[in-house]
C-alpha cells in the first residue's frame, strides 16, 4: 500500500473499523443485482425484477437520511443494530416469498421494509472525519473509501450472481443481509472510533442538512448519477443474457468498477490545489460523456473496456464531493449530509433501473443504455445549473481546511 494510505492507520481503531465498514457495505452491490438474478431466475420477468430493486432503493433513500440523523444524535450503536436486524429479517421473508411464489404485492411489501438499510460507508467516513478532520489526511481517508465501494463492486456483484446462478437463486441475497448484519454488529462494537453524538436539544439549528444549497445541488446530481449505475446494472445484466452469457455479467460489472478503483488509488495519491468545485464538475461532465460508448458496444469485451473507461471518472467524484460535503454541513449533521448523497444516488438507482428493465422489456438490452446516455446528461445539466451554488458562501461560518489540505471555510447550512 502507498505510503500516504499507510499513514492513516496510523490512528488506532482504523484497520478494525475499516474493516467491519467494508464486510458491511458488501450488500450495497449485492442486494440490487442478487434480486435482479433471482427474480429473473424465478420468472423470467425482468419488470418485476427491476419494479422490486426500485422499490428496495426509493424505500432506503426515504428512511437513510432518517437513520443516519438518528444516529447524528443518538450515536451509530443504538441506532444501527435495530435497523440491520430489520432489514435482515425483511430480506429473508422476501426470499421466502419469492420461492414460494406468493403474491407480487408481498414481495414489494418486504422490499419496503428492507429500506431500513443503514449506509455503512457514511458511518466509517463520519469516524475518519471525526479523527482527520480539517488535516490534509482526510483526503486521503476518503480516497481509501472510495476504493473500497468500488472493491465491493468489483467483488459483490460476482460473489451475488454466482451464487444465485450456482447455488440456488436466493443465495446472493441471503448471503448480502448476512453480511450486513454481521459488519453493523462488529463496526458498532468499536466504542472508542464512534464519533460524539450531538443530541437535538444541544443543536441550534434543528432543519435537515438538505436545507444547504450546496448539498442540494450535490443530491440532486446524483440522482441522475444513480441513474447512470441503475441503469447500467440492469441493461448490462439483460445484454449478456440475450447474449447467451448472463454468467459473466458480474465480471463485466466488475471491470467497471476496477477502472473507478484503479482512479480512486491514484486520485488519493495526488496533493490536489485549487478548489474543489471545478474539479467536481469535470469529473460529473466526464461521466456523461463517457456513456455514450457504451450503446455501440457490439460484444461483451467491447462493452467490458467502454465501461472500464467510463469507470475512471466515478471515484474522482465521489472523493470530491464528500469533500464538498463538509463545506456545506455542520459536523453535528456530517452523517445525515453524506447519507443525503447515498439518497440521491439510491433514488437514481431505483429510477434508472426500473426504466431500463421496461426499455429491455421493449425494445431489447442494448436499447437500455439509451437510459444510461440520458441520466449522463442530466447530470452534467444539473451540476452546471447549480455550480454557483456551490460556490456561493454560506452563513455564519470558521475557518477551516478542506479535504484537498487547501485552506477555506466549513460551510454551515443555510436555513
């Protein structure tokens, strides 16, 4: 590992945590895509499968910004380990359900309830914040999350689609809630790295982080950047099997995700000048512009590489703009703000992936990426539209150092 990722474990309770947070996080990409297999294993029907993902994702991202401002005030032990427990039980009454072939509606209704998921990746970046904070380190931390979602999306989408295709269909998704369940229960047996709760009635200012211009820009950009993942999740797991290869849709994925690793690792390494803003909008153009190879792939390694390529600007992002984050969030409501991104993104997800599975339905898998094009450009719409507010100081405010180590200003929220 290189020298400037070493050093952050330097922190003791770093490696434990991290590691938890990682077993943890797994089942954001093996969730989606293990209801997608199965569900297409059982039926065939790939509107239902997409319909059941979308459902699963527009439930968290009603009750993620809940949890995490729960946790913001009560702290991550009391908060997580209820809600993990929730999600887990829900997930095995779906698998249940859908072997059993009950009713269509009862499948939904455990989706919904399987919402209650807890983003894992923003409660590990809340204790590197709570332990880097204003350091040139904390670029560095978040770097190194950043390459490990990726890992998890290299790694979970195999591990969830192999077994449901070779063990038996329900085993990616049972398999994914245990890992959640495990990683929430270690990650909150780790007291000492637990960043302070702020309990609402020692906060001043009680509105939601979202009342932030700059977070609201940030949210709704990934919406649409969900919408690109959502998508490309689902037109790509319909292509390969139309293509007779539904097996290697976890190593096509996978591919994508390593070029945003491969990005993420040397994006860390770099002591970045400047402002963070440019660079956030470079890199959300760069998104959009990438997706358009993808609908003239004609094979499997054509659309492996264009996805690889398209993969070099995701980690970039989304290290700049947790960066971002902390300029336009107050450290009581830190967890909430990140979490309000995941939102933003699992809101796209749901979108882009149930319009997919009705374009496949339609028109064939190819035509989905159709969907993948549009939400590229919707992204790079929103993040010009809303570059001003980014940029635009907010109230009320100390003296800080931003993520890239360069001074600035912690943005507090805006009323």
């Amino acid at each position: 590992m290189p020298s400037p990722y070493r050093a952050i474990f330097a922190a003791p309770g770093t490696t434990a945590f991290t590691t938890a947070g990682f077993i943890g996080r797994l089942p954001l990409s093996m969730v989606g895509v293990g209801i997608l297999t199965m569900i297409s294993e059982f039926t065939g029907r790939y509107g239902l499968a997409s319909a059941l993902t979308a459902t699963l994702a527009l439930s968290a991202a009603a009750v993620g910004p809940q949890i995490s401002r729960l946790v913001d005030q009560h702290g991550q032990r009391k908060v997580l380990r209820p809600a993990a427990l929730v999600c887990f039980l829900s997930v095995a009454v779906l698998l249940v359900a859908a072997s059993q072939g009950w009713p269509d509606w009862t499948l939904f209704v455990c989706c919904v309830i399987a919402g209650c998921v807890p983003s894992v990746g923003s409660m590990t970046r809340a204790r590197w914040a709570a332990i880097y904070r204003d350091t040139p380190q904390m670029h560095t931390a978040y770097s190194f999350e950043s390459v490990l979602d990726e890992i998890c999306f290299i790694f979970g989408p195999i591990i969830s689609i192999t077994l449901s295709t070779v063990w038996f269909p329900e085993a990616g998704p049972l398999i994914a809630a245990a890992f959640l369940l495990v990683g929430v229960w270690w990650l909150t047996a780790q007291r000492a790295t637990e960043p302070e709760p702020h309990p609402r009635a020692e906060q001043t200012d009680k509105t939601s982080a979202l009342r932030s211009p700059g977070l609201q820009v940030l949210t709704l950009t990934f919406v649409a950047t969900g919408a690109i993942f959502g998508s490309i999740d689902t037109a790509t797991l319909a292509y390969a099997e139309e293509l007779g290869h539904k097996n290697l849709t976890g190593i096509v994925l996978a591919i994508w995700a390593f070029g945003s690793m491969v990005a993420g690792i040397v994006f860390g390494l770099l002591k970045l000048k400047g402002r963070a803003e440019p660079r956030w909008v470079l890199g959300v153009l760069a998104m959009a512009v990438s997706m358009i190879p993808l609908l003239l792939a004609g094979n499997l390694p054509f659309l492996a590489v264009a996805l690889f390529v398209s993969g070099l600007a995701i980690a970039p992002t989304m290290i700049t703009t947790m960066a971002l984050i902390e300029k336009h969030v107050s450290r009581a409501k830190l967890t909430e703000g990140m979490t309000w991104i995941s939102t933003g993104l699992a809101v796209g997800v749901a979108a882009g992936s149930s319009l997919t599975g009705q374009v496949a339905d339609m028109s064939g898998a190819r035509a989905g990426y159709v969907v993948s094009i549009s939400a590229g450009a919707a992204a790079a719409a929103v993040a010009f539209a809303g570059y001003r507010r980014l940029t635009r100081p907010a109230q009320g405010e100390e003296p800080s150092t931003d993520g890239d180590g360069d001074s600035s200003e912690v943005r507090d929220r805006v009323a």
